[in-house]
C-alpha cells in the first residue's frame, strides 16, 4: 500500500528570522520589521534578548509589547527547543539587527545557549543567509578576530555604516537605506532603497 501524495504547502512560504539584541541602534530590527510587514507572503519570526528590550526602551518610545506585535511570530531567547532551531524549519534565513558583541562572539563560536546563536548557527548549517549588523566602534583585535570566524562559519557581517550619495536629509532616510540594503541580502527588494546611478 502506498502512501497518498502529499499536498503542497498552502499559506505563507516564506520567513525570515529577525533578532533584535542588545547593541546600539535596535532602530534598524524595528524598520526592518515594519517594512517587512509590506509582504504578504513573507512571516517575520522575531526572537528579542533581555538586552534587546532593555535598549529598546532606553532608544526609542516603542515598548517591547509594540515591537513584538510587529512580527508574525516572538519566541523567547531562552527557547532553544523553539522552531526556528531546527534546520527542517525552512527560512530565507536570519537577519540580527543590532547584532551585539557577545552575540557575535556565541555565532562565531557556536555558543548555542541561547536562542539568538541558536537559530544563527542552525541557518549557517543549513547554507541559509545570516547578515549581523554588527554595532561597535572602535574595534579591537579580538572584535576583528570574531567578524573574520564568523565570515568563515557563512555569516555576512554588516556593520551599519551609513551611505550618503543618496543625500540623507533625516536620520529616516539612513536607517531606510541601510535596512533596505541588509534586506537586499535576502533578495527581498523593499523599493526604498536608492541605488547609485538609478534614478
């Protein structure tokens, strides 16, 4: 007797994991999250750490309950049995916005106790895209050291230096340009982002 044939997947297809942790600039996990919302096809899955919230409410007038309600799904950063741990969990992979240093460093080490380089590590095993923005300055040997592992473990380590060819008139118009670009990582073009030379 055979099995019948499975159905393909109906719903949603697509996901992308967002980690906001807690570096400076938890700005650029929040608009990546708003502007994610403009595709109906795509589920954000958003893990916040305890710092995270903390700086959140130490950087801007969101509180954690208003970002966690920007994304389809909020699993807590000690759940490291959650979904997004399991490579059978297919994402387009996993965007960290800040990405602190001693998330940088659980990544570059596959330091999996929590969530956050959980679900990092998973994404890199799977060959899936991982882009960290990574927010400290300056930086010393051992920062550098823990960018050139996790550049070696599959990670795309993007610190958020602003562009300004596009002539940014307000602090929107750089965290706009430099989501926009990380979320160009994943082939998820947000139309807000102007690139050079194209009208």
């Amino acid at each position: 007797m055979t099995s019948p044939a499975p159905h393909p997947p109906s719903g949603p297809t697509r996901r992308l994991i967002v980690a906001i942790t807690g570096a400076s600039g938890s700005i650029y996990g929040i608009r990546a999250l708003q502007i994610l919302q403009q595709f109906p096809d795509l589920e954000t899955h958003l893990v916040l750490s305890p710092s995270g919230v903390r700086t959140i409410g130490e950087e801007t007038d969101y509180t954690a309950a208003d970002v966690t309600a920007l994304a389809t799904r909020t699993y807590s950063y000690k759940d490291i049995g959650a979904s997004i741990s399991s490579g059978s969990f297919k994402t387009l992979g996993m965007l960290v916005a800040p990405c602190s240093v001693r998330t940088l460093s659980g990544i570059a080490q596959s330091m999996d106790d929590a969530l956050v380089v959980r679900a990092a590590d998973v994404c890199l095993k799977e060959r899936r895209r991982v882009v960290l923005l990574f927010r400290e300055t300056p930086l010393h040997a051992g920062h550098i050291a823990l960018m050139e592992a996790a550049t070696r473990n599959g990670a795309i380590v993007m610190p958020p230096v602003p562009a300004f060819y596009h002539r940014p008139k307000t602090l929107d118009d750089v965290v706009n340009q430099t989501v926009g670009r990380a979320l160009d990582l994943f082939d998820l073009d947000t139309h807000l982002v102007k690139r050079w030379t194209e009208d």
